[in-house]
C-alpha cells in the first residue's frame, strides 16, 4: 500500500473495522474490530496515491471509475466508520480540515453565480433524463427534505406532510399571489393553487423541469392558477403576497445572499409573509465538499446560519420563526437511496455505469452527511412587518390540521371559521 496512505488510514481509523485490500493484493486492517466490518479493494497505484492526497474528492472518484470496490458493507458503511473516527479528532482529521481551510479560501470564485451561470449550473443536474428522477423520487417528483415525524412512514406521505407544514407557515389566504422560487416539477406551486384558490407563479431555470410543471398544471386543470416560467429571480417585479423557496437557496452563492434577500424584501407585499427551506449546516461558515462541487452541483453551497441571518436583516426583513430540521433529510435520502438502489439497472441503461456509480455515492454521502455529520435544514419564516402574522404559532398547527381534513375528502373550512 502507498505509504502515505496507510500512515494516514492507521492514524485516522482507530475504531471500527476497515479492511483494505491494495493493488498488490495485500490486506490491510484497520480500527479496533467493533461494528460492522467494511472491507475495500483499491485497484491501482494511481488511486491509493490519489486518495493518500485528497481522500474527499478520490475516493468517490475512484469509485465512479471501478478503481475501488466493495468485498464487505457499503459506501453508507465506509462513510460512517470515516465520520465517526473524524469525529474523535486528531492529526488527520486536522490535516483534512487544514485542507478545506485552503478550499475556503477560493470558495467565494466557485459561489460566483450571475444569471448566465445559475442557468448553467441549474442545467447540469436538474436537466438530466426525467426518467431518471422517477427512479427514485416520490410520485410528486418532490426532491428536497421530507418530513419525517415517524421514520417508518412512507415516503410519499412524508413529502405531503413537508408540503402542508410549508404551507401552513405561509399563512395563505384564498386569492392571493405566490412567488415559488426554485419550484422543480410544480408539485408544491399547484398543491397551493388546489387548496388555497391562489394565483401561483413559479420560476425555475431548468428547461426539464418547466416542461414537466407546465404540463401537470394543463392536466390538472389549473393552467389559468398556477404559472410556471424559465426566469431568474433577479429579473422578477412584485408585489407578491407570499414567497416561498424550498431547496432553491442551496444554488445562490454565499456572494449574492444580499442581492437574494433585497430582491425577496422587493418582490414582497408590506403585509407579505415568506418561507425559505434550505440545507444548512451547524458547524458554522465552510466550503462546499469537493465531490458534490465538481460532479453533482456546481456552484452550490451549504451555507451556516450565522451567514443567511446578516443577509436578512440588512435586508430590512425580519426572522419571525426558525425551525432546524435534523434527521428530515437523513430518512428523505435513506428512501432515495433505497429505491435507486432498486431501479439501479435502469440507471446504468439511461445513462451509464460510472453515472450510476456517482449518484450512488452522491445518495450515500448526502445521507451519511446528515445523519454523521453538520448537515440539517433550515426553515426560516420571514415578514416585512412584525404584525403580519398571528403572534402565536397555533395557526400553523390549525392549518396543516385543515389540509389533513382535506386530503381525508372533507371541504376546506375557512380559516376565519
């Protein structure tokens, strides 16, 4: 084995059980044996070498390129005996986190986002093959965090449970303009101009998924309530009564947090209420993982709560409630990996091998994050005015109490009822 790369998998991996098979066929053991055995074989010089260097960018790399191989476990497995050993610290876990701190310092030229690369960057993950999403994703096409206030539910009615507790914090009343930034295949635009009679428009950059929107909403007979655009946000005029963003934020760049949120305290009506719902990490500002930089989503970042909240308040906009979701994420990519897992040939026929490899580990990384690692969401309720909502939070509660009585066949009361 590389010497560099046994030195640093010894010194790093002191519980556990990780067995690495190198390129000259020699077992190596690693960790104190407890917990579930994980067993790889790296199949080249180079690929030891290259993960002895940048282990975060290599070893997925490798995997996508057949270069490493499961005998024993899995990537989920690999990454928790990994995080759970980063964890405890020492020399190597510092010298990985020396080498994000090198990253941190060009974060701010991978987060540049003007119109023309959004739209780029948009298109190199969510224009791929509709086909492909349907693979995994619930029958909504829903693709950002669940909720989750059981994990044995089923993954379609966690995503309709997210919607309704998105919904009920947007205070929506009958008739009113709503501005969906981000709004993917249409799913949440068009469940808010079913329940609640509004007039919905719903921007997106992604020539796949404004097709898809477009269509359901023709289909659905809400054409004429729910409209669907190819724009950036930063070309829009309001007043909107309501904003929502749900998994849109993650592609905005930590360079333009400010001209996002003077553009929402723009867009928004005096007595306007908004929704934010993004990934968010707790362990303060960082970098972009390397893998998920080069090959899932360019430009994107995770950002720390300490650097959205600034952004809102030199806005003029005020916080009037958060709520941290923990484990949402972890049980929404458990299902998702789950199910590709099971449709994985399909995926291998649409596209191929190694992109099968790389949404495998895109799957299992994004889960290991979340349930190992920094990674939560952030649900971040906005006004303009601090009396623009109720001053309690028992309206919510009523309201997702109003759309389970709806989804169970009985008429939505009216929320002055």
């Amino acid at each position: 084995m590389n010497p560099l790369l046994q030195k640093f998998v010894s010194r790093l991996i002191q519980t556990g059980s990780l067995t690495i098979t190198d390129a000259d066929g020699r077992m190596h053991r690693f960790g104190d044996g407890s917990g579930e055995p994980v067993h790889i074989v790296i199949r080249s010089h180079g690929a030891e070498r290259a993960i002895a260097l940048d282990p975060m960018l290599a070893v997925p790399e490798a995997y996508m390129d057949g270069e490493v191989d499961f005998i024993e476990g899995d990537i989920l497995a690999l990454l928790k005996v990994a995080y759970e050993n980063f964890d405890r610290g020492g020399p190597q876990a510092l010298a990985m986190k020396v080498g994000e701190g090198v990253r941190y310092l060009f974060r701010r030229l991978h987060q540049y986002n003007p119109a023309g690369r959004s739209k780029r960057n948009v298109q190199r993950h969510y224009d791929l093959s509709g086909e492909m999403y349907k693979l995994f994703l619930d029958e909504d096409m829903q693709y950002s965090c669940a909720y989750y206030p059981d994990p044995s539910i089923p993954l379609e009615e966690a995503q309709r449970l997210k919607k309704r507790h998105i919904m009920a914090k947007l205070a929506l009343k009958p008739g009113q303009k709503v501005l969906d930034i981000g709004s993917g295949w249409g799913g949440l635009g068009l469940d808010i101009a079913r329940s609640f009679d509004a007039n919905v428009l719903g921007i997106t950059l992604s020539e796949e998924q404004h097709a898809v929107a477009q269509r359901r909403a023709r289909e659905s007979g809400l054409a004429e309530k729910a409209r669907f655009e190819i724009v950036d946000y930063r070309a829009l005029t309001g007043p909107f009564d309501r904003i929502v963003s749900v998994g849109m934020f993650e592609h905005v760049g930590v360079n333009h947090y400010r001209t996002f949120f003077n553009k929402c305290a723009q867009l928004l009506a005096d007595d306007g209420v908004m929704l934010l719902h993004t990934i968010g990490r707790t362990s303060g500002p960082s970098v972009t993982n390397a893998f998920i930089r080069k090959y899932i989503f360019p430009g994107g970042y995770i950002p720390a709560l300490s650097e959205v909240v600034p952004a809102i308040e030199k806005a003029g906009l005020i916080i009037t409630d958060i709520e941290i979701l923990r484990l949402h994420y972890a049980e929404t990519l458990k299902a998702w990996r789950e199910r590709f897992m099971a449709n994985r040939a399909r995926a291998v026929e649409i596209y191929d091998e190694r992109f099968a490899r790389m949404w495998e580990f895109y799957l299992a990384g994004s889960e290991a994050s979340f349930r190992w690692q920094d990674m939560v969401n952030f649900q971040i309720q906005i006004t303009k005015r601090r009396d623009a909502l109720p001053v309690t939070r028992d309206y919510m509660l009523e309201v997702e109490r109003r759309l389970n009585a709806l989804d169970n066949g009985t008429a939505i009361p009216d929320a002055a009822e």
